[in-house]
C-alpha cells in the first residue's frame, strides 16, 4: 500500500476486495477469492471480461487462465517479454512507467466490443 500512495494511487484501489500475495491461496485460487470478495461487495460477478491480473510472471499468467481472467504481463520481473507471450499473456508491457499504457491495456481487455481481438 505504501507504494500505491506514494504514487497517489491508493485512492484507486480498493484493497478490501484484492487478492494478495501474503495470503496463503494459490495465486490462481486467490484471484477466484478476489472475485468473490468483489462480488460480494459490489454485488457484480466478476469474469474473465472484467477481470485483469497484472503481474510479471509465468505463474502469473498461467493463474490468470486456470483462474478466470485477461492478463497483462509486465516484462520488469525474471519472465522476458517472449517467455510471457508463449505462456498466454493477453498484452505484455515492457514495465508500469506509463500510466496511460497501462489504463488502455485494461481497457482493451475489459471492453466488450475489443475483446474478440485480443
């Protein structure tokens, strides 16, 4: 959190309903938990067309399939860019430096009409 705020992007996020890596799940068990903290806070079912895992590993992206959501991949960990596209990542990013990639990324895999073309 402290690096959300440090950014201004605590405001944002919504920790309450977020999946962490601190919790004892599996990743992809814990997306599935996330979704059902969201659900039940927000009482929206949350899918693979709304659902976006950012994360900068394999694992990641395999925890994205198995657990029902896109994937953007950030190529800032030890996975390269390559090795994020061969495991099934929806978009792949060189890093998070630019915020308005980002938000477009999400955006593209969230909005109904562009989702065929991911």
């Amino acid at each position: 959190m402290h690096k959300l705020k440090a950014f201004g992007l605590d405001k944002w996020i919504d920790v309450e309903v977020g999946g962490y890596g601190e919790e004892v799940y599996p990743k992809a068990t814990l997306l599935q938990v996330a979704q059902g903290r969201a659900k039940a806070r927000y009482g929206a079912v949350f899918t693979a067309g709304n659902t976006v895992l950012i994360g900068d590993s394999t694992r990641d992206v395999q925890a994205a399939k198995i657990g029902g959501a896109a994937m953007i991949a950030v190529a800032s960990g030890r996975s390269t860019s390559a090795e994020l596209q061969e495991a099934g990542a929806d978009i792949v990013l060189p890093d998070l430096s630019n915020p308005s990639e980002v938000v477009a990324a999400v955006a593209r895999l969230t909005t109904p009409a562009d989702r065929t073309t991911r």
